[in-house]
C-alpha cells in the first residue's frame, strides 16, 4: 500500500522553511507520474533542510513508488529519526523492508503503525505462522476480497497443518490417524488404491476413529463403487448418529443404487439435523419424484430456490421442477423453469441431470 504525499505535512510546515518550495515542486511532480522529478526536488528539499522529516518521508514514498526499495529504507529511517510520530512513517518503513526480505526488521514498524494485515504477513515471511493468523484474520474481516491477505493466511495454515502432520508421522507413525494422513495425501494424487489400503489400516488399528468411514465411503463414490460406499456411509452414522453429512451420503449412494425409499428415510434424517442443505435438498426432491410423490419433490426443489438463485444446483431444480410439471400438464409453467434452466446452462455449463 502506498499512501498519497504528505501535502498535510508540507502545509504544516513554517513558510520561511527553505525546503517548502521543493516540497511543493515534488507534490506537483508526484501527481503527473514524474517519479525521476519528484525524486529530485524531494532531494532538494532534504539538502536544503537537513531537518525536514517531512522532506526525507517524501523522499522515501517517491523511491517507494519507483520500486527502489533500498533508497528507501535510508530516507525513512532518517523522517523517523527526525520525527518518531511523524504519519505513516513507521508503515511505509515496514513495506520498504519487507519488500526486500527484511521481515523480521519490519515487523515492530508495523506493530507500531497497527496495520493487521501487513504485520500478519510479515510474520508468516518470518517464520511465526501461529502469530500470524489473527492479524491476518482481522484484517481480512475488514477486507474480505485482498488475494494478499486470504493467500498468507492459507500458507500459514498450510505451515501448521504440515508441523503437525510432521509430528504425528513421526511420532505416531503406525496410529489411525497417521494412517488417515497418508491415505488423505494418497486420495489428493488419485492413487485410489493406496488411498483405500492406508484408509483400512487406519480402520483396522482404531476401528472407532470418526470420519475414517466417511472418508472412505468418499473415495468408492468418487470410483462409483456405490455398494462399497453405502457399507462405509452406513457404519459412520452408527458412529456419529448426529452428523448431518452422513446421513445425506448414506441416502445419496442408495439413490444411486436405485434404493429411493430408504434413501428417502436417510435423507430426511440428514435434512432434521441439518435443516436447509441445499444438496440434501436435491435429493430429496429426487428421491421424492422417483417414489411418485411430486408435491413432495416441488416442494424440496423450491425450497432450493429460495436458497439459490445461479448455481448448478439451482439449474438442477429449474430441471426437475420442469419435469413435473410437463407431466402434470402444465406447460406454462413448465417452459418458464426450462428456459431458468437453460439460462442458468448458459451461464454455467453442468453436465448434472436431475
């Protein structure tokens, strides 16, 4: 970040200061985009009065500007040795270091200035990862769109994921959850069939693990092994009776399997543990529509649409909406969902059907 020219400190200062006029040429310079001649004047000003922090702070955002961070650094420092409170200085410091790899040096700077989200980035440059994230945190809750701030604080949770991947491997290398570990890594590179024997193995050493089922009943859906998958979504919910996402993976391989009733039942307990699931949704309309219950499958995929306006999901349910009201004869209302279907395809191309 790079703030304006210190116009407010060039007005503060005496009439008679012999810098003032070469202050004002370098403002000037600054606002046409002249960097070579805003840095020049601003060097007048400095030589003309040795004493002028505001000249050596000017000084130093127009090497900022330019990209020359180590003519920078010096001018700073000497606008903060002349004025330790003078505005912005202690920032535009801390930038100027960090820009050269200096993140350790420009850390108390930014500490000084209160600027959350440069101080949380210097701490991940510097190796402080856990101090990082809740400056990282809170300046992205001010500013949830800056791909500078969601990128650090993914690294830095990336940072501490891997420590303690680290340390369960090496300490805990034949434990359930090492055994997870290795399977997760194995499902990310596509080895199914690594991913599937690290993920038995780590059954096998802590039969009772939570997610292990799921997990696995994951990797056969992802291979469409739906009567595998069903086996593993079933025994999570004996497990974790109270997980929502189980339940709704359990009643979506048995709809894949063509079991609309009991994947109706498992469904509908996913949907009271977690009410309002956009996908959990889908499929019960799905499952609704195959069990000849329409009124029921309506309702489901409006719900949906209350909750979704353009994505894939929201097309699915224009689709499926479409198609039962062209069964029950009602064409208008049919063509309206097909044509919010096919304007929502256009948009966003999905191969999914309802």
């Amino acid at each position: 970040m790079i703030l304006a020219p210190a116009i407010l400190l060039f007005l503060a200062q005496a009439a008679s200061s012999p810098a003032a006029p070469h202050i004002h040429a370098g403002i000037v310079a600054d606002r046409e985009h002249r960097l070579d001649d805003a840095i020049a004047e601003f060097k007048k000003a400095t030589e003309s009065d040795p004493k002028s922090a505001p000249a050596f702070l000017d000084l130093g955002q127009a090497y900022l500007e330019k990209h020359d961070y180590a003519s920078a650094v010096p001018a700073f420092k000497r606008a903060l040795e002349l004025n330790s409170s003078i505005e912005g200085g202690h920032e535009l410091l801390g930038y100027a270091l960090l820009a050269q790899g200096y993140a350790d040096e420009s850390i108390p700077h930014f500490e000084k200035a209160h600027v959350e989200g440069a101080l949380g980035i210097a701490l991940v440059e510097a190796g402080r990862p856990s101090d990082a994230i809740p400056h990282l945190q809170s300046a992205i809750a001010k500013d949830p769109d800056d791909p500078d701030l969601l990128y650090y604080l993914g690294r830095a949770a990336g940072i501490l994921s891997k420590q303690a991947f680290d340390a369960l491997e090496d300490r805990f290398p034949d434990s359930a959850r090492a055994h997870q570990m290795m399977a997760e890594n194995y499902a990310v590179l596509r080895d199914e069939p690594n991913a599937e024997k690290e993920y038995q193995a780590a059954i096998q050493a802590k039969p009772d693990t939570l997610d292990l089922h799921m997990e696995l009943g994951q990797l056969y859906a992802r291979a469409q092994q739906w009567d595998k998958a069903e086996a593993e979504f079933r025994a999570e919910t004996q497990l974790q009776p109270g997980k929502a996402e189980a339940f709704y993976r359990l009643g979506d391989a048995l709809l894949q399997q063509g079991n609309a009733a009991d994947a109706l039942t498992a469904l509908e307990r996913s949907d009271k543990l977690r009410p309002g699931m956009p996908q959990t949704l889908f499929d019960l309309g799905k499952a609704s529509s195959l069990l000849n219950d329409p009124a029921a499958a309506e309702k489901y995929w409006l719900h949906i649409l209350s909750l979704e306006k353009d994505t894939a999901l929201a097309a699915q349910a224009h689709f499926g909406l479409a198609t039962i009201y062209r069964r029950q004869g009602k064409q208008a209302e049919a063509d309206r969902e097909m044509q919010e279907f096919q304007k929502l395809q256009s948009d966003r191309p999905s191969e999914a059907n309802p």
